[in-house]
C-alpha cells in the first residue's frame, strides 16, 4: 500500500528520491500504528525559489525554508478522521537544496537529512509542534525513534 503521493515540481525527477521517501514514510505509518488505515501524505519536492513562494503566500514569511507542513487537520480531530475515513493527513513541501546545504552545514548525509525532513513533515501533519520547549521534547523524541528504527544516525 501506498502512505504518500510524490511530486516534483521545477526540479529532476529521481527514482531513489521515490523508494527513500516511500520508506520513510511507511516507517513513520508503522510507528503511529496507521498502517491499516486509509490515510496518505502528499510530499512536494521543489527549489528553493518555490518553497520562499509558498511561505511568503501561506504564511507572510518571505524567505526560503528547508520544509513546509500543511496539517488537514487539528492534533485533536486526527483520532475520528484516522479511525473512519479515507483521508490525506496534509502537505509537506521540501527544498531539495536546502537540504543539500544543511546536511554539509550539520556534517551528515544527504539521506539523513532528508529523511529528517520526512519525519518532521510527518509529526507536524500528526499535530506535533515545537513552539514551546515541551512539545519539542516530545516531537524530537517521536522524530529520533524514527530516524533510529531506519538505522539513520547523524554521522
């Protein structure tokens, strides 16, 4: 079964971008025990030009960012739609090339970083935040047990 719809937009289509992505995402399914469900993700791959567009247009924030999440719905609505329903859980946008630069900038692999992007897509589209010092404990935490289980580490 499929989890997440994967587009490229202005940027080269890569197969193994597909089977990373689609593995890291089951994984993040698996965890949240939601592999039964009906529920799927739309994950957008792009450039930096298109993500600063999309942020300036949802959010007023004119710059370019690593990764954009767009919840369907509130952390408390998410328990009735994943027990009936057929649904998207939401969006999430990655810059390709930012993700390129920070994974030099923190010393780590491509994959890792892009597969954190995965990750911290997916908790924000569960309703998981990290504005108050708490709740990214507890999102951080979710995103490592991840990256952890899929063998992915920062070295």
């Amino acid at each position: 079964m499929s989890y997440v719809e994967i587009d490229f937009l202005d940027i080269e289509e890569k197969v193994e971008y597909i089977d990373f992505i689609n593995k890291i995402v089951e994984k993040c399914f698996e965890v949240e025990n939601l592999l039964d469900k009906k529920l799927y993700m739309s994950i957008i791959l792009t450039n930096p030009e298109n993500i600063q567009k999309t942020n300036k247009q949802y959010r007023d924030v004119d710059n370019a960012t690593d990764v954009l999440s767009f919840p369907m719905f509130e952390k408390e609505e998410l328990e009735n739609y994943v027990a009936n329903n057929e649904e998207i859980l939401g969006d999430i946008m990655i810059s390709v090339d930012k993700v390129k630069e920070q994974a030099i900038e923190f010393g780590h692999s491509f994959d890792r970083e892009l597969a954190y992007m995965i990750v911290h897509g997916f908790y924000h589209l569960m309703g998981y935040d990290h504005m108050v010092e708490e709740d990214k404990i507890q999102m951080r935490a979710k995103e490592e047990g991840v990256l952890n289980l899929l063998g992915i580490t920062r070295e």
